[in-house]
C-alpha cells in the first residue's frame, strides 16, 4: 500500500487540473468542442456525496457521457476526499472543497450554463454541510475545535447561500411566500431529489435540513439563525472579527426585513464600530444608512437625527440621498413638539465644522464697555443651505487674579499676529482609535552573566505593551449617540436668525464688555428649534479679556536726560482708564522752587485711542500763577490717552564747591593728575519734585524729574613770581554743543584793593560737547593780600544750535575760594659745572646751588606754631628735599636739611650740595622741595637733630606728595618713608607740612643743564628730555 | 460575464488607503451598488490576510484564494501595507505581474516622500 494513496491523489488532481484548464481555454474562446456536453442544464442540485467511497452512480454517468459539469466535479471531489481522509488529511478536505464550490460557481458563469435561480445556491448549501458533516464523522470534537479556521468557510458560505435562498423563496418577507415564491420553492425541492439512502436515518442530514428550511418562514428563521450565529460565533473564536462583522450585517438585514430591528441594530453598531475603527468610508456610509433605518423604526429619535445628520454630510452618497437625510432633520425640527423645552443634543461635527476663529480687536483684549467681535468661520456640511434659529457660544467668566495681564501697556505690547485661531480640520473618515494608542515604548534589553559579564540573552522590551495590545471592543465607543453635556451659563454670545450655505459661511457676533475678567469660549452651539448642534469644547482655547484700568498720568523726559538751565521739553501721558475727562478738568501743578514751567501762547495736546489711533489733536491751556500751574485737560472720553508736552527750566545752581573741586583748586601746576579722568564724565544732577493734583484721585502724585548740570568746572591757581592767575576751566559734558558769552569772576567779599584783570576773549565762545574752555584772570591787589579769597564765577550760556531763546537763560556760576595764594619763598637752583670745566660730565662732580629767598614780611599766613620770636626778627623753620624722580641726577651726601628762615623780606638762605650726572644731554635739573617743619604739638622737650631723625628713618611726613617720595629719592638719601602715622616707635615727632603751591614759586622750573658724556665712556648715553 | 477587478491598498491601521475599480476595456462599467459591496468583502478579507500573512514567507500571498465567491489576490508591501485585488475570474500570473509594478510604484512613492520630507 505504499505511496498508493498519494500517487492515486496525485493523479485526481491532475485530472482535476487539466479540467480547470479546459475550462479556463473554453472561457477563452478556446474550442474543445467535448466540452459541449458539460454544458448541458443543470438538472439536479443534489450536492457531493462523500459517505460512500466511490459514488458509483455519478461514475456511471460519466461512463454513460450523462455527467453534467457538477456531476464531474461532484465525483472527483469525492475521489480526493476519500483518499485524503485515508490519508489523515480532514482540514485539507475543507480547505479544498471551499475552493470547489467556489470553482464550480465560477465555472458554470463561464461556461454560460443555464442553471435554475438557487438551484446552485442548493448545490453549495449541501455541499458545504455534507462536506462539515463527513470532517465531524472522522475527527473528535476537541480537533474540530481547533481547527475552527479551517471549516469556518464552509459554514459562512452554507450561511450565505440559505440566506440568499430564503430571500429567493420569499421567506424572509414580512408577508410569507407568496405562490410565485412557493412554486420556486417547489422547483428547487424537485431538484434535490430524493434523499439518498445512506443519509435517510441521520436526522440532521443536510437534505434534510435544506428541506425544512424551505418548508416554512419559521423554519428558515432558525436553521439561519442557527448557522448564522455559529458562524459569527467561530469568526470570532479565531479573531476573524471582521468576517463575524460582515456575518452579523447579513443578519441584521434579515432582522429588517423581519421587522425586529431592535436586534438589528446591535450588528449594525458593531459592524459600524469595526469600520469607523478602520476607517473604510463606503462600509461606514452604508452601515450608517441601515442603522439610520433600524433607528427610525427603533423611535430612536436622537440617534436617528444624529445618523442622519452624519449622513446628510457625507460625500459618498449621492445628492438626493444627502438632501433626503438633510430634510429629515429639518422637518423634524420644524415640527412641534409636545414638551416645548425638551432639547435634542447633537454633536455639532456633523452638521457644520468650526474652521477659525478671530476677534477684533485682534489681541482680544477690551476695556469695560468696550465693544468686541468674534468672527467665526463654520463649514456647513449639509447638502442644501440652513436656516438656524440662533448660534450660541457659551462663555465662561473668571475674575483674574494677575490684573497686570489687563493693562493698557499689556495691550500695547502683547498683540498677536493676527488674533486667527485655527481649529484643525477632522479628517473623517480615518481610524480614530488606533491614532490614540500610545506610542511604542521600546527598550533594548540586555541580560550579562554574572560571573563573566558576558552578554547572555539580548532583545527588546515594549514596556507599554498592556496599552497597546488591549482589545479593541473594550475601548470606548467612536459614535456615543450623545454625550454631549449642554452647559447653562450666564454668559453667551449670541447670532439669530442666521442661515448656513453650504460650505464655509462667516458669522459674527458682537459684544459689549461688562466685567472685567477672563472670558474663556466654551460651547458653540447651532439650534434649530428643539435640535441643538453642540461643539461641546473649542479647542484651542480661545479667550477674551476685559479690563478695567485706573486713571493714570505719566511724566516723563522727551530726550534720554533733562539737562539743567536750559528749557527741556517734558512729555505728559494721561491714560485716562475708566475715567471720562470733562471740560474743566485740570491738573494743578505746586510749581517747585527751583523749575519754571514755562507756558507758551500755545500748547497741543493729542487724544489716542486705547489701540494708540489717533482721535483728536486739541489745544491746550496752560495758565501758570506764583506757585500753582493749572493745564486745563481737553475732554476724553474713557481709556483714551491724552498725551502734550510742556517745556520746563531748572535754574542752574553751582554744584558747592566740593572736596575734589578745592583739592584741585590748590593742585601744584606742574602737578599733572589724571584725577580728572577718573572724575568722569557723568554729570551732576539735581532733583525737581512735582506734586500734581489729578482731577480724578484726592491724592497729588509726586513726580520727581531729574536734571543734568551740563557743566563741570573747575579752577586753579596760577603763579609767576609773585603774580598769580586764576584759571577756571568750563567742561561740557552732555552731548549738545553751547555758546558761552560773559564769562566773569567776581570777589563778592572784597572791595577795590583786590582787582581780577581778565585776560579772556570778550566775543562769545563755543563750546562743543565733551569739550572743555579756559578763562584765566590775573590777580592784582594794592595792600596787603588776605589769606584766602572768595571768588564767583559765572558765564552766559545757550545752546549752540538753537536761536534766539524765548526766555533769557539764567548764567552759570560756580562759586570757590582760592587760599595762601600770595607767593613767600622763591626758590631757585643751580647746577655749576666743576671749578675749570666749562661743562658737566657725567660721572663727575657738581656743585648744586640752592637758594631760598624770603619774598615777603611777616604775614598772618606765617602765624603758626613753627614761628619763633627772637630778639629783632620772626623766624620760621624750613625742610628742603632735593629729589630727582628721573634719575638724571645722584644726589651725594645729604639731600635734605633743616634751615631756620628769617621772616623777613629778601632774607636769604643758601644751601649747596653735590650731584653727580648720570647721563649726558640736556637734563634738567632736580627738584627742591620745601616743606614748613613744624615741632611736635605737645612735646618741645626732645629737641631732636632733624638728620639724626631721617636716620632713624621714623620722621613723620604730614604731607598729601608722599607717593612722589618714589625710589629715585630713595637711592639718593638712604632710607626715607613716608610714614604718615606717628606711632612709629612711640616718639614725639616733628611733622612736616608742605607749603601750599602758591606760596612757593620755583623760579628754576624748566631749566636745564648740558651735560657732555666723560671722555672714557665707550658707550654714549645721551638723555633727551 | 463581465471581467472586473477591485484594487485596495490597505495602510498598517488596516484603514484603505487607495481604491480603485476597474473592468476590462468594452465591459460596461459595474453599477455604484457594487463599491461598497467590494470594500465590504475587501474589509472582510483582511482576516485572512492576517492569518496567512505570517505563515507564508512569499509576500505574495496566494493563499488568499477565493472568498465569497470572489477571486482575491493579496500583496504584502513594507510598513504592513497590503495590496488587495478582488477579481471574478482567474487569472494568478497577470496579477502577479500587476503587483509587483504597483509594489515598484509604491517603493518609489514612499523613497520621494521620505526625500522630501527629511
């Protein structure tokens, strides 16, 4: 028996197939005139027979060349089914007769051979049930349950073909078969035949079973039921839901016809369910159309309205369908209803689509009774144009906390680019649920030995695996029939009477505000009269603001700085808030002291609007008194912004004279600090406060305007022997440029003994900004100087760019005092070549000559405590230091000494010293130092030797050029610090003090001496200076 | 008899991304009744898509075979795109062929659209 079964299969098939082929080639035009004979009517439907191993009947009919098409293929088939059965093969058997009967369906359609109508629908019905039944005869339960996929063809398609009978046969009509139907019925019976005798016991033949089915309406209903329910119960045991789906749409259109459409409509929905979820749009519209039906019937007015809606929507179905659908829903509405407040909630989606949105003013903010509109942009999705009763938007209200949001200056500042808010655009149909599962959560995985860090097992984990594997069925349901909570607020905006074209229509709806607070829009709503189309949420949020703004007035300068003593202009702004200005109203101005307000013929004041447009431009009066300037406010109404400029003048004082000023007033001239550097260029300010009365608050507001003083002056002392010069110097700081006119300095104090000869220009002079202008003065006087003088400078000014000034300026002044000015000591070096040399050499020896000469008598300058009386004459003691900073010079042997200065005019004190040159060229000469030597304030009784003290390196210096003692001395002298504390050893100490620098004058300043190289230098040196 | 076919791409959501309906020339065309008849099967189909689709290696499934009396033939294309050809008469090599040309198409599509929008 080997291979016997097999090899005879094989040989069946290709029987088979070369059969199939002939039919395909007759199809095709090919002639094989045999096949002729298998195109004979059909005559009888009886079904395969597979019980028997060889159907002996049908083999005689192909012997006696009877066998039609289905006899042929009948007998075949039945050949293979035997042979795979011995073979173990059942599910094959399956899987091959579903292709048959499907095969023979297709062959007689293209053979063009006369069937009777359901006579192959018979055929395939027994087919399919002998074909289950014999698989059940050779397999247990358990195998057939596990092979459900297999033979759940064979029990649709058994399904199927009872179904399409039992609407041939008018059993599925509401009225039963009517004779026509019977007689139909009758036909088909008679091709069945008889049953054959081998199924003749079993009750539940498949002859059998068409038999009775066909017998009555009740028959048919549950042998259809029966298959049906087993079909869509074995779809969806293996998860074919989709075909469970289509299975249980072919029931629920028999439960239409059967007029239970209450269990039509659970197929209905899950098949919907199952097509929406996919997003297969002809399935979705046909569906709908069923449901929409079923509903009808059902009394499901809500639901239907809603499919209807849908419907009337959707572009798969044609227009009148459309229309049709459309018109149920406006009938509908028309009609009147017994409750008169009962409300039909509907989505809005399906009616019309919010496209946009857009508010105006477009940064949606508005002041309280301000005037808003939102303009929205809906699609109608309905096939004919609408007449809606009225288009709501509910809003809801919160008070803000945060107020600053609500500010003009918000407003100004926060605008939007266009205040469009877009709604995005549904994309139906499209499977909506899979696009809400989350995304995959993916992670590699990797599993190391322990003991050698190897790697053992990798992969890859999805850690969201229970989101997204769960069962569809589960999820919530796509097409809640309405869910669609209607909120109640006191807030909405409303548009009546509106009619929705087909396709994007604009509607407006406008507003005045009230409260302020945030307006959030929540629902749209579209009624036509108990039908309420509802967008139950709008998102992206859109939101309004209203706000209410307190009156306010804002002082500010025009140009970055005020300056001083020249007029300014100033800008006034009154945001007027909820405040409306009235003729009369006005600002009072307490005038401050020092700034005039200063009121021209005529002043304009510009009125804006919140959004900064322009509204009016008025004139405005300003009337100044003694202390009060009142400027009448032009009439505004409110949240407006009143906006004029006033021109003010602070009067120029003199910044008292400070410490830095007067330090710099006794600077030393040849004393070149860079401390005016570092003095900066900011300008010295002064502050004017305004208290302003507001016509709209009790209170004043206070405003503080700060101003420039765009000068910064300062003055020195000059000397020449003993005349003295005074120099002021005038700096402009800020950025305009001036013209400076009568410049003078005045002594207040004095009377004609003291005389300043100006040594100016007298035109005018310009002075651009950041530079600076010299006035200089020569100081005469007839008797006896005083120590100290008062001295005021004042100067014209006026911006250079500007003509004539409608009001005369103020002068500048400054105001400082000059000290010790009047010259006592002159001081005079000389270096002199040695004895028989005509020049000095470097390296060698030359004598330095100083000499200090006594310019005057006994002054009251004089009277302090290093003054001695002797017998004729005052004396007073003097320290001189010779110092050379540039290192031209070693001074040899002591440097500095004690001298004790009679206080008389011409006295005379010599000192000579050694220098030697270092370098050759014209060098000039060191300098000589003379300091006032003052005792010790308690102690007079160690009278110490002052050279023995500068040994003892603690002398104490009280002097502000200590810094100049630098290493240069230093190398000269020894050792001498400039130690300014006293403490140094616990010693009463001398102090010295330097002379003021008017009171010395160095009458050797400036000279130089030649000093030619020694002949044994090899290399030339030469100093330049 | 009238030759048609029925052309669906199906995306990886088994959502249709591309119909098509056409018969061969000089055939009437098949009346509007007949779309969403095709897209019912088409829908019902992929159920045996999803079964076969994993046991066979080839990506085209001829095992699809026959369906409520229907000849179907399915491709499987990347990113779980699905190429269904619903037909009444036989005829394997010639959608065979149709197939790969569509799946050649489809290649170059998606090359241009990830071209295009990276």
């Amino acid at each position: 028996m080997l291979q016997q079964f097999e090899d005879a299969l094989v040989q069946y098939d290709e029987l088979d197939a070369l059969f199939s082929q002939y039919v395909v080639n007759f199809g095709a035009g090919d002639g094989a005139n045999w096949l002729t004979f298998f195109c004979q009517p059909v005559k009888s439907w009886n079904g395969l027979i597979l019980r028997k191993p060889i159907d002996m009947e049908k083999r005689e009919l192909i012997q006696r060349q009877e066998a039609t098409l289905l006899d042929l293929r009948s007998y075949l088939f039945s050949r293979q089914c035997t042979l795979l059965l011995f073979l173990q093969r059942p599910w094959e058997v399956a899987q091959r007769a579903l292709e048959l009967l499907h095969s023979c369906v297709q062959e007689l359609k293209l053979l063009e051979v006369s069937v009777p109508p359901g006579a192959l629908d018979c055929w395939v019905f027994l087919s399919c049930l002998e074909v289950l039944q014999r698989i059940e005869g050779c397999c247990d339960r358990a195998q057939i349950d596990s092979n459900i996929a297999h033979t759940v063809g064979l029990w649709s398609y058994a399904t199927e073909k009872l179904k399409s009978l039992g609407y041939l046969c008018g059993l599925v009509s509401e009225k039963g078969p009517n004779s026509e139907d019977l007689n139909r019925t009758v036909d088909l019976l008679a091709g069945l035949g008889a049953e054959r005798p081998e199924t003749a016991n079993t009750a539940q033949s498949p002859y059998k079973k068409l038999k009775e089915a066909l017998s009555s309406v009740e028959a048919f209903e549950k042998h259809y039921l029966d298959l049906s329910h087993a079909a869509i119960e074995m779809h969806t045991s293996i998860g074919r839901t989709r075909s469970a789906r289509l299975v249980g749409k072919d029931l629920a259109e028999f439960y239409m016809r059967k007029k239970s459409p209450q269990k039509a409509e659970i197929y209905l929905q899950g098949a919907l369910k199952s097509y929406l979820a996919e997003g297969w749009a002809l399935p979705i519209t046909h569906t709908r159309k069923q449901l929409a039906e079923c509903q009808k019937h059902l009394g499901q007015t809500e639901n239907y309205l809603q499919t209807s809606s849908l419907l009337a929507s959707d572009h798969h179905l044609t227009e009148e369908e459309r229309k049709r659908f459309c018109q149920e829903i406006l009938s509908f509405a028309s009609r009147q209803t017994d409750s008169p407040g009962h409300k039909i909630v509907l989505p809005l989606h399906c009616f019309a689509q919010l496209r946009d949105l857009h508010f105006t003013p477009s940064n949606a903010v508005v002041h309280v009774g301000g005037v808003l509109s939102v303009d929205i942009t809906m699609c109608s999705q309905m096939p004919v144009p609408v007449r809606v009763e009225q288009i709501a938007i509910n809003v809801h209200f919160s008070i803000e906390k945060n107020n600053y949001r609500k500010t003009a200056e918000w407003l100004t500042k926060h605008k939007t680019s266009n205040g469009i808010i877009n709604f995005p655009v549904e994309t139906s149909p499209f499977p909506t649920s899979q696009n809400n599962l989350p995304a995959l959560e993916l992670y590699e995985m990797f599993e190391r030995s322990p003991s050698d860090n190897s790697l053992n097992t990798t992969g890859i984990i999805c850690k969201n695996v229970h989101m997204l594997l769960r069962r569809q069925e589960s999820s919530t349901s796509l097409e809640t029939p309405s869910g669609v909570a209607l909120e109640d607020g006191a807030h909405v905006l409303k548009c009546r009477d509106v009619t929705l074209e087909p396709g994007p229509n604009r509607i407006t709806f406008r507003t005045q505000a009230k409260e302020p607070g945030t307006y959030t829009l929540r629902q749209l709503c579209a009624s036509l009269g108990p039908v309420w189309f509802v967008l139950p949420h709008l998102y992206p949020p859109a939101q309004y603001d209203v706000y209410s703004q307190e009156p306010q007035l804002r002082v500010e300068p025009l140009a970055d700085s005020l300056l001083a003593g020249i007029p300014q202009k100033v800008k006034f702004t009154v945001t007027t808030g909820h405040y409306t200005v009235k003729n009369g109203d006005s600002l009072q101005l307490s005038n401050a002291e020092a700034m005039l307000i200063l009121c021209h013929a005529e002043n304009r004041a510009v009125i804006y609007s919140n959004t900064r447009e322009k509204a009016s431009d008025v004139s405005l009066r300003v009337q100044s008194s003694d202390k009060v300037t009142s400027i009448s406010l032009p009439a505004a109404p409110a949240y407006h912004m009143i906006e004029f400029e006033l021109e003010v003048l602070s009067l120029p004082s003199a910044p008292v004279t400070g410490g830095e000023s007067s330090m710099l007033g006794v600077t030393e001239p040849h004393r070149k600090h860079k401390d005016t550097q570092k003095a900066g260029h900011c300008m010295a300010t002064t502050d004017h406060k305004v208290s302003i009365d507001c016509p709209w608050s009790i209170y004043s507001t206070v405003i503080a305007l700060t101003f420039s003083v765009p000068f910064r002056t300062t003055h020195s002392l000059l000397s020449a022997g003993t005349r003295k010069y005074i120099q002021v110097c005038v700096q402009n700081l800020s950025e305009l440029d001036f013209q400076l006119s009568d410049g003078n300095l005045a002594d207040p104090g004095r009377g004609a003994d003291l005389q300043l000869v100006p040594l100016n220009a007298k035109s005018p002079q310009h002075i651009s900004s950041k530079q600076s202008v010299f006035f200089v003065w020569e100081l005469k006087w007839t008797r006896e100087p005083p120590p100290s003088l008062r001295c005021q400078f004042s100067v014209g000014f006026s911006p250079a760019s500007e003509g004539q000034l409608s009001i005369p300026l103020k002068p500048y002044t400054y105001e400082f005092q000059v000290e010790n000015f009047f010259t006592l000591y002159n001081v005079r070096a000389e270096i002199l070549p040695p004895a028989g040399t005509e020049h000095c050499r470097t390296g060698s020896l030359c004598s330095l000559e100083v000499s200090i000469t006594r310019l005057s008598d006994l002054l009251d300058v004089d009277k302090d405590e290093a003054l001695t009386e002797s017998d004729e004459y005052f004396s007073t003691k003097l320290m001189y230091e010779v110092v050379d900073n540039s290192s031209n010079w070693a001074v040899c042997g002591k440097s500095s000494g004690v001298i004790s200065m009679p206080v008389a005019a011409q006295a005379t004190h010599r000192v000579h010293m050694e220098v030697m040159p270092l370098f050759a060229g014209y060098l000039p000469l060191p300098d000589v130092r003379l300091f006032k030597y003052l005792p010790h304030h308690s102690a007079h009784s160690s009278q110490l030797d002052a050279d023995s003290w500068i040994e003892n390196d603690s002398l104490s210096v009280d002097q502000h050029v200590g810094d100049q003692l630098d290493s240069g001395s230093i190398r000269s002298r020894g050792s001498v610090h400039s130690a300014s504390s006293s403490e140094h050893k616990g010693l009463p100490m001398p102090r010295l003090q330097a002379l003021p620098p008017g009171q010395v004058f160095n009458s050797s300043t400036g000279m130089q001496v030649l000093v030619i190289p020694s002949r044994d230098d090899h290399v030339l040196e030469v100093s330049v200076t | 008899m009238s030759e048609s076919f029925c052309f669906t791409s199906v995306g990886h959501h088994d959502n249709p991304v591309f119909e098509m309906e056409f018969s061969l020339a000089g055939e009437a065309e098949s009346d509007d009744d007949c779309h969403h008849l095709n897209q019912f099967i088409a829908h019902a189909a992929l159920n045996l898509m999803d079964d076969d689709m994993w046991l066979s290696a080839n990506t085209d499934l001829k095992t699809a075979g026959k369906f409520k009396e229907w000849f179907l033939s399915a491709f499987v294309a990347t990113g779980h795109v699905i190429f269904i050809m619903l037909r009444d008469i036989r005829q394997e090599d010639g959608i065979k062929n149709f197939f790969t040309d569509v799946y050649d198409l489809y290649i170059k599509f998606t090359i241009i659209w990830y071209l295009y929008s990276y």
